[in-house]
C-alpha cells in the first residue's frame, strides 16, 4: 500500500534507484520504501522491462554506420556554423565585448559595494591586485631601464643623447620586426 506522506515516493526517485544515482543509505531507505510502495515497485518493474527491451533490440539491430559518417557530420556541422567567419566580424564581436567589459568595469569602479556586495569585495580586491602587479611591472621597467642607461652611459656610449637614440632605435626595430615576422607566420 502507497503511503502518500512519504517523500521516497515518486518517479524521479524510482528513476534515480535505477540509474544507481543514490548513496548507500538512500538507496537502503529507498529499498523499504520499494516494500511498501506497490506504485513505486511497478514503475521501476517497468523501467527494467523497457531497459532490457531496449538492450535486446541494440544486441540483435546494431546500426551500421558508413566509412564517412564522421566527415559527413563534420561538414554539416562546419557549414550550420554562423558568424564570426570574417575578421571584420571577429573585431566587431571583440569591441562590442570590450565596450560591455568597460561598462562592467566603470559600475564595479564608480560603486563596488552598491553593485553588490560579494562583487564589489571581489572587484576591489582584484582592481589592488591589478595594481599591485602594475606598481611591479612599472617598478621592474623602471629599475632596468636605470641599469641599462647607467651601463651605456658609462662603458658603451659617451652621451645620454646617444644612449636614448640607441633606445629608440632598438624599440622601432623591434615593432617593424615584430610586424613582419607575424606576418610571415599567417
């Protein structure tokens, strides 16, 4: 007999048994139920019968798949794609998300605590975080840009002048080099 006031009664209990989804003392109390509940016994009687239906049918049908089937799959699959095929598409999508991200960013900046709460801790503790490591990156720049205009002034070259032209020099190098080598790799 059914007791409706018990709440291991129901389908998606039946189907959780089943699929063997339970932990152990569930399925310990899901089993006393299952003695009780002749409702319960039958839906998951039936869920066994349609199971075992289903595996005798797969055991004696076996579908035959084709030598292509995954290429074909493949090609639909690529032809259904849409957008963001062309670049000029790929760098709109991108302004439009770094235009939402800099919306975020200004409603998290002008007032963290009034967006929400939980988010304007995280947004505050990530903006020090940010800027601590941006303190670092500048300090770092900073240090070695001195190290290296001391060591050329004093061994390599004669004039600050001279020294601050090989700098610019060495940095325009480097982006036209950098340009043409990406270049190449495409």
């Amino acid at each position: 007999m059914k007791d409706s006031s018990n709440t291991n009664c129901g389908k998606t209990f039946v189907a959780s048994y089943f699929d063997g989804e339970m932990a152990v003392a569930e399925e310990l109390s899901f089993e006393k139920h299952l003695d009780e509940c002749s409702a319960c016994r039958k839906y998951l009687n039936s869920l066994k019968m349609v199971s075992s239906s289903i595996e005798i049918y797969l055991d004696d049908n076996e579908p035959e798949l084709s030598e292509s089937f995954t290429r074909e799959i493949t090609a639909v699959a690529q032809n259904n794609v849409e957008g963001l095929k062309d670049r000029k598409e790929r760098s709109r999508a991108l302004l439009v998300l770094l235009g939402l991200m800099v919306l975020l960013g200004g409603a998290i900046v002008a007032r963290p605590t009034d967006f929400l709460p939980f988010l304007g801790a995280v947004a505050a503790q990530v903006l020090v975080v940010a800027n601590l490591f941006g303190h670092f990156v500048y300090s770092l720049a900073l240090a070695f840009s001195h190290i290296l205009g001391g060591v050329c002034v004093n061994y390599v070259f004669k004039s600050t002048l001279l020294a601050m032209f090989a700098a610019i020099l060495a940095i325009v190098s480097f982006l036209v080099f950098s340009k043409h080598f990406s270049r190449q790799q495409r």
